[in-house]
C-alpha cells in the first residue's frame, strides 16, 4: 500500500512539474530577456529581478518534483566517485559554514560508477545542508568513499538493495539526530521537522529519487544527540575509465542557420523561437508534429533546415515520431528534444539515449543557444584533430 501510494504521487507531482515547467520557462525566460535590455538604473528592474528570483525559485521547487517522481532526464557518464567528491570539495566549508569541521577520506581505487555527474553533486549538497542544519551550534561532518559488497543477507533485510559489489559514499555528523520514528519518515515527501516556510519537505526524498534512478540505493543511520549517516551505494563499474571531463565551452551565438521549433503550448514555442532569434537564428516555428510535417514540405525543400529543436510530448504524434520521419526526408538533420520529463520518448527509466541532444526545462536562452550551437557543430572523423559533436 504504501509503495502504490508513493507511485500514485509521484505521477501527480511528475504531471504538475511538467506543466509548470513550461509556464516557467516562459516567465523566467522572458524576464531575463527583459533584463538583458535594460540599463543598471532603470526603475523596473528591480520588479524584473523580484520575478525572476521567484521563478528560479519555483523551477527549484519543479526540479525536487521530478527527481522525487523520478521522471528526470539523466545524461549518464562513468565517474570516479572520488574525483567527484575532490573535485566538490573547496565548496563543502563554505556551505557548511566555519563552525563545522570538515573531513573527507577518500578510499583509493575505489572503482567507477555511472551517474549524472550533476545530479550527483545535488544529492551531495542536499546531504550537506541537512547535516549543517542538524549542528546549529557547530560541529564535525565526515564525507568518506568506500568499495563494499553487499550480500544476500543484507539485500533481504533492504528491499530497495541488491547483493553485488558497489561504492559508497557517506555523509555523516554528530548533530542532533533522530528518533525512530523520524528516520522512518525521513524520505517521505513533504516530511520535515523544520518549522513552516523554512523547508518543502523534498530535499531527503529528492536525494532518494536521484540514487534510486541512478540503480543505487540509500540507507539512514540515525539516533537521538548521536547523530546522523546517510550511506549511498552505487553500483561499480569493473574495468571501467571514466568519461573526459566538461567539454569546451560552445560560443552560444548562431550564423543564420534555420531552426525548425516544434512546440504545442504557444506560450513555450514563442519564447524559445524569440532567444533562438536573437541569438541569430532564422526560426520557422510549428504547432504539432503535422503542421511540421506540412512546413518541411515547404521550406525544407526550398531552404535547408538545419536542425529540429521539438519537445517531447505532444498530442497525435510524439517528439521523437517526428524526429525519425524528418530525418528519413533529410538525412543528417540535427536534432534537440526539449521536455519537462521524458517518461520512455527519448529515454528508458529516464536515462537519456546515446547519441540523443536534450535540454531539459525550464531552460535559460544561454542555455538555449548554447544546447543548439553544440547540436550544429560538424561531426568528423576521429583522429581528423578537428571538433567531435559533444553528446
């Protein structure tokens, strides 16, 4: 009952964040856009940036929704689960703030996992701001990575784990703790112990829809005025090397090239048509996959469409049926899907497709442009010395 009930949530709250997700796109994208044209001194600005820090914060808000729901969209990669957390590590004091003393020990080759590198660094801070709000008064935090095996015995007493091996990440502090019973409910949506309008209730079961998507699991070990450790395993990767790093920035700017923008809420395909615009695009813009189909018939044929930037879900025919069909008419076309969540159109268990360009919203132009102009660049062969399209 109590699995049904969480499955029955998650779907609500996955629906409400995708709709809102488009609604904020808009608000958000459109008052950044607004501000962009307007002087330090211009009396409107500051109800400009009062919008646009409550959108940011609603879109914070949507990204809780879905990753509770886990209906996200994860670009995996194999990490070096140390590199991770090294790599995090001159932030941890300032987040964590003076009077908590930090330490990480890091267990070398430890092995790889796969993960999105992005939403790992989110659980890692969400666990962080937890254990610095359980120390008020100050106090020590201990982050630490290890390789473990998990047996039968511990999978049976564990419904979400499996036996195999993995590698641990812990986060632990000697703050206030819990008592039973608030361990239980610890992951629960909406669950908090913190006083009205200082926490949503998400964060914990946030966390605990990042790892579960990610083919991992998370255990809390807590007792009254003992503390706290939150232990995450992720599956290891054997005779895995981890991914290259970040690519190299992509100047967002476009040179003429044509966009077709697919997008059913009008709202949505304005603003996204309206950045691409201005970042020097030409845009033809279409309702739904059909009128698409009706457009590229027409321009296609005439004027080279460079690329497809087409949301998800949409009524009739989906994001990705139009993708094929385009693609069969012109072969080599660029494309981008865009969605507030996925479920399987582009992605199974929200994991992305190889190969697959997807901007997740609500999205900023930067963003944007950026997503489009990495879309665009040529693929060559390897070894030519000349860029490779980023995936």
């Amino acid at each position: 009952m109590q699995s049904q009930k969480m499955e029955s949530v998650g779907r609500l709250a996955g629906g409400v964040a995708h709709d809102f997700n488009n609604l904020l796109s808009v608000i958000n994208g459109f008052s950044e856009l607004a501000l962009d044209k307007l002087s330090a001194g211009d009396p409107l600005r500051a109800n400009l940036e009062q919008i646009q820090r409550a959108g940011e914060s609603a879109a914070g808000l949507t990204r809780q929704l879905l990753a509770f729901s886990r209906k996200q969209v994860f670009e995996m990669r194999v990490l070096d689960l140390n590199h991770v957390v090294g790599e995090m590590r001159p932030m941890l004091a300032r987040l964590v703030g003076e009077d908590v003393e930090v330490r990480v020990e890091a267990k070398a080759e430890c092995g790889m996992v796969r993960a999105d590198p992005h939403q790992l660094e989110q659980v890692v801070m969400n666990l962080l701001v937890n254990s610095r709000d359980a120390m008020p008064n100050g106090g020590k935090l201990l982050m630490e990575t290890a390789c473990v095996e998990l047996d039968e015995n511990y999978a049976n007493a564990h419904p979400d784990a499996r036996a195999g091996h993995y590698v641990m990440l812990a986060v632990s502090d000697n703050g206030i703790g819990m008592d039973e019973e608030t361990r239980r409910q610890a992951f629960e949506p909406f669950f908090t112990t913190k006083g009205v309008g200082k926490g949503t209730g998400l964060g914990l079961s946030m966390v605990q829809g990042i790892v579960t998507q990610s083919g991992g699991h998370i255990e809390v070990y807590s007792e009254p005025d003992h503390g706290t450790t939150f232990k995450i395993y992720l599956p290891r990767l054997e005779d895995a090397v981890a991914d290259a790093g970040t690519p190299k920035a992509v100047p967002a700017r476009g040179d003429g090239e044509t966009v077709l923008v697919v997008e059913d809420h009008a709202d949505m395909r304005e603003y996204a048509a309206t950045v691409l615009e201005n970042y020097g695009y030409r845009v033809i813009k279409a309702e739904n996959g059909g009128e698409a189909l009706l457009l590229w018939e027409g321009e296609g044929k005439r004027a080279h469409i460079d690329l497809l930037l087409t949301d998800v879900v949409m009524p009739k025919m989906s994001g990705r049926e139009l993708a094929t069909r385009i693609e069969k008419l012109q072969p080599g076309i660029k494309v981008v899907f865009m969605s507030g969540y996925t479920e399987d159109a582009i992605a199974h268990h929200g994991i992305l497709d190889a190969g697959i360009e997807f901007i997740q919203k609500p999205f900023r132009p930067v963003q944007l442009a950026a997503k489009v102009r990495e879309a665009l660049r040529p693929a060559v062969a390897p070894g030519s010395g000349s860029e490779v399209q980023g995936t």
